[in-house]
C-alpha cells in the first residue's frame, strides 16, 4: 500500500511546478491562528509534502523536521528550506504506516491535510504539556461520505482530551488546533 501511495504521490508532486519561497507558508486554516505558533522551540510536520508549511515554521524560528514518504516531495523541501536559508528545517522520507518516527517531544505537532488515525495517540504524546497540535484533513462535511474523509465531529472526538483552541468542519475539510 505504501508503495503505491510513494508512487502515487511522486507522480502528483512531479507534475506540479517546485515549491517557490513564495509559497511558504501556513495552511489557510491556522493562518488566524498563526500567532499562536511559537518563535522558538521544536516542531515536527507529519506528512510534510514539499515543505512549505515546515519552512514557515522553520523561518519563525523554530527548529522543524519533516516528514513524508514520497522522496520527491522530500527533495523539494530540502531544496525550499535551502533557498529561504533555513538551516532549521529538516527533512526525511519515512513511511508512517509503520508510525512516527522516533523522537523528543516537540512544542508544536503539525499534520495538515493528512490522516491516519492510527497516529491521533502517537501525534498528541509527541507534544510537550503546553504545545502545540495543529491538524486538518479531508473531511466528509460538505463532501461525499469516503475513508479516505473524516466523518462528522471525528477530529474532535479524537483530540478531545487536548484544550481545544478552535477547530471547524465544512466544505469538505476539517481542522483542529489544540493546546496539551
Ligand atoms: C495532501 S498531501 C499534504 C502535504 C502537506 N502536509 C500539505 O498540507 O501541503 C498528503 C501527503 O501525505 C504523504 N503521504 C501519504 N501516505 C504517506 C505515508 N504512508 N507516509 C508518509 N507520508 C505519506 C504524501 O506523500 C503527501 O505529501
């Protein structure tokens, strides 16, 4: 399966124009929230794509290391992160269906248009007490029902332990930030 989603996902990210400093930025959800976000401290982007989200963070000031499992993908973000000199955005391939990668807790967990829910549990426990968790995925408000969609109230119920800052779910997407 993985190796199909590797594939797949190399073909989509070599069919698009390289991510430009331009396109850095936070997804559109968080971007009210984007004061929220520390200047400091350790991040992780789960599912990272080209980097433009981890690049954001990484220019902020934080320490960043990215995650996804198309190697086409990772060679962007690592040659985004170059051109906007940030040293402090890292990036490697990893599959995560075999689970986050190894690690610190970190004081700000960022999956974005992504979602596995065998990584809710593991992706609130990366987070320090304090930190920040910031997720959104394909949702099925507004959309076809799908398992590929988070059904209606899903992303809440999964992070509902957390102190949920705001959270939404229309048009076919749905999102989260919470404290721990
Ligand atoms: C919709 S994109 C989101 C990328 C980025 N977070 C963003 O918001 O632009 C989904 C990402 O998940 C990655 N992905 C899919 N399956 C994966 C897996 N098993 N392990 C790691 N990454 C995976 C894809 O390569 C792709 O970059």
């Amino acid at each position: 399966m993985s190796d199909d989603d590797r594939d797949r996902w190399d073909r989509r990210y070599r069919g698009m124009p390289p991510a430009s400093p331009d396109d850095v930025c936070l997804p559109t959800v968080f971007r009210p929230f984007a004061h929220l976000f520390p200047t400091t401290g350790t991040a992780m982007d789960v599912a990272c794509g080209r980097g433009t989200a981890a690049v954001w963070l990484a220019r902020r000031g934080v320490t960043v290391r990215g995650y996804d499992i198309s190697p086409v993908a990772i060679a962007e973000a690592r040659a985004l992160a170059q051109r906007c000199g940030c040293a402090g955005a890292l990036f490697a391939v990893a599959d995560l269906d075999g689970g986050l990668p190894p690690g610190d807790p970190v004081d700000v967990l960022l999956c974005a248009n992504f979602r596995d829910r065998r990584l809710d549990e593991p992706m609130q426990h990366r987070v320090r007490e304090g930190g920040l968790v910031a997720v959104s995925a394909l949702s099925e408000v507004g959309a076809a029902p799908s398992r590929y969609r988070a059904a209606p109230g899903e992303l809440q119920r999964a992070f509902g332990a957390l102190d949920v800052v705001a959270c939404g779910e229309a048009d076919g997407r749905a999102w989260l930030l919470a404290r721990r």
